[in-house]
C-alpha cells in the first residue's frame, strides 16, 4: 500500500512538472506578435557581431533567471528603495547583456504592445547567442509570463557556487527538477565566456593544508592562470576565459579541456576528477553530435523550469521593473 502511495504521489509530481512544461507552445505568438523571433534574434546578433562576449552573458542570464523563482525574468529587476533585487546578489553580480534584452523590449513594446513577455525575451536570446556562436538551434517553447518578486537573498540560496562538489551540484540542479546529467549537458555552456579570478583563485593559491594549488590542474595551465591571476585583492576582478582553446566558439572543448585538467572552475574540473561523473564528461569529450542534442534539448527542461502562464504574473513593460511600481 505504502508504495502504491509512493507512486501516486511521484507520478502527480511527474504529471505537474509536464504540465507545467507543456503549457509553453512554439506558435505562442504566432497571432498577436509573430516578427517576435525576428526582432530578438536581430539584436542579439548586432550585439554579438560588436562583442562576442555578450553572447555568453545572455546565455548565462537564462540559467540564473531559471534557477531563482523561476524562468520569470526577475532577474532582470532593478533593486529598488525597499527591495535588495536578485541582480545585486553576488554570484548575479557579473551578469552582463541586459542592455540587449532592454533593446529588443523596447522594439517589441513598440510593435505589439504588452504581448511579449521578458521571460520569453530571455529564453530566445539565449538560443539565438548559442546558435550564432556555432552551437545548436532549438524551437523555444514560449507563453511565460513575468514575476513580480525579485529578491537578493533568493538568489544567493540558490545559484550553484563555483566551489561546490559533485553531490551539492547535482543537489541544486535537483532542486530545480533537473538531473545529474542536465547538469553534466549544461555545464558545456562554459565552452564561451569568461571568469573572473576571484571565482576560482583559491585553486591557485589557498587549496588545502596539503596543497597550495590544486593538484587535479594541469600544471603548466596553473602556471599560466596565476600570471593572468597574481595573488592579491588588485587581481581579483581581472578575467580569463573559460574555454582556452576556442573561447567564443560553442563546441565541446570544454569536455575536452577537463579532460586535459585545463578547466578553470573547481565546479567544472570535480566533474572529471569524481568517478561518478567522469564518463559522461569524456563521452561528451569524444562526441560532439550527441552533446549538441543533449544541450539542446537540456535548454528546453531547463527553460520551463517553475514557468508563470496563464493568468499568472504579468507581461511587464520595462523588463526592469514591475508595472504599476
Ligand atoms: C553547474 C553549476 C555552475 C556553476 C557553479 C557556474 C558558475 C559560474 C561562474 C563562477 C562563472 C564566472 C562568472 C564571472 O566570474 O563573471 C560562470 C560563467 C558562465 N556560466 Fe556558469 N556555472 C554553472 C552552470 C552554468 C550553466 C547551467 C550555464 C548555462 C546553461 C552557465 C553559463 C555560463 C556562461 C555562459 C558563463 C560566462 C559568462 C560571461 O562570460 O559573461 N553556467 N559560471
């Protein structure tokens, strides 16, 4: 009887969480606001053509909007007098494209007034700047709507650390419904962009009482990262690139770097180091094709996480704050 219970009760989670994913559609648009893709993708790739690197920042502005009350956009929300909002938390701190996402509300606003959601806004940019980037296209399921809420606190709860394990990333991306190998497919995103030294200098310098330096880092690239990383607070905002080898192209040398124990964050490398998780990184290492898929398709899960539609929320006017405020 227990385990009969057991089911119900996981199959409604179940039937819940494919409920809520199957409430996005493809054609959400189509009728009221159907140049939306057109518009988006435009600016995405003017702002990418100018700097690369802002295709990594929208890509990143999706995973931490997802992760924090939702694919809602409440990333995207200014602090205010009375509210400390998720973008001044510290692991948002660094977040960068937001300006695009503002250019493309203002266009759309202008075009079909109070239809396209910033939620959604996001969600395409992020495909359009991995697709431009060489990475894989996929249709994105729209018909989000926007959050209210917005809170720092939140965010610093619930965004993955760059110091964290095997067992707590796989935790926080369980947290959201996602799976170990979601984790393992996602991660592939830090073949672009950059991080800053602070995210990862205790590698390098204060490691263990054994080890000053990590020893799962390839030597020679620990050499190289503390020259772009000296000791000290001066350094702790100068950057590096994830992806040493092709760092604005969306392949999967980030798989191979780890491999080679040329990866930068500690969260990244313990993906190679731990036996639990060490096959699937050398499989994407040696097969492209199917890692492409799998992200893809792992954008989408990701995308739908703890969605608003319907009635909920609100499609805001500016992404920066909410109507009526
Ligand atoms: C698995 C847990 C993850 C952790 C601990 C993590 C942590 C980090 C950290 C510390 C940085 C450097 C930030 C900086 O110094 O400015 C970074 C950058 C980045 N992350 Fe992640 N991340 C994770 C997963 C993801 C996922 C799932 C995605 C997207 C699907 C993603 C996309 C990116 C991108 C594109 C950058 C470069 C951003 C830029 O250049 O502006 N990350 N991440």
């Amino acid at each position: 009887m227990a385990k009969l219970w057991i089911a119900v009760v996981f199959g409604t989670i179940g039937i819940l969480a494919s409920v809520a994913s199957s409430q996005l559609s493809v054609g959400f648009y189509e009728k009221q606001c159907p140049q939306v893709e057109a518009v988006v993708q435009s600016f995405v790739q003017d702002a990418i053509t100018r700097k690369p690197g802002v295709g990594a920042g929208l890509l990143r502005l999706q995973f931490h909007d997802c992760f924090v009350q939702g694919c809602d956009a409440s990333v995207l929300i200014d602090s205010t007098k009375n509210n400390s909002a998720e973008k001044d938390a510290p692991p948002n701190i660094s977040l960068r494209g937001f300006e695009v996402i503002d250019a493309a509300k203002a266009a759309l606003e202008t075009q079909c007034p109070g239809v396209v959601s910033c939620a959604d806004i996001v969600a395409y940019a992020a495909r359009d700047s991995v697709f431009k980037l060489g990475g894989p296209f996929w249709e994105v399921p729209v018909g989000r709507r926007d959050g209210t809420i917005s809170r720092m606190k939140e965010a610093n709860a619930s965004l993955p650390a760059p110091f964290f394990n095997v067992a707590q990333l796989t935790q926080n991306f369980a947290a959201q419904g996602l799976s170990q190998d979601d984790m393992i497919v996602l991660s592939g995103a830090h073949t672009i962009g950059i991080a800053h030294c602070f995210t990862f200098s205790p590698r390098l310098y204060n490691f263990s009482a054994n080890a000053s330096t990590d020893p799962t880092l390839d030597p020679n690239f620990a050499t190289a990262l503390k020259k772009q990383c000296p000791p000290g607070k001066a350094a702790a905002f100068n950057s590096v690139v994830l992806d040493s080898h092709t760092p604005i192209h969306f392949d999967n040398s980030y798989y191979v770097n780890l491999a080679l124990q040329k990866g930068v964050l500690g969260s990244d490398q313990v993906l190679f180091s731990d036996a639990a998780t060490s096959k699937a990184i050398k499989t994407s290492s040696v097969d492209e094709e199917s890692w492409r898929a799998k992200f893809a398709a792992a954008m989408i899960k990701m995308g739908s996480v703890k969605v608003k539609t319907g009635q909920q929320g609100e499609i805001r006017k500016s992404c920066r704050a909410v109507n009526h405020s």
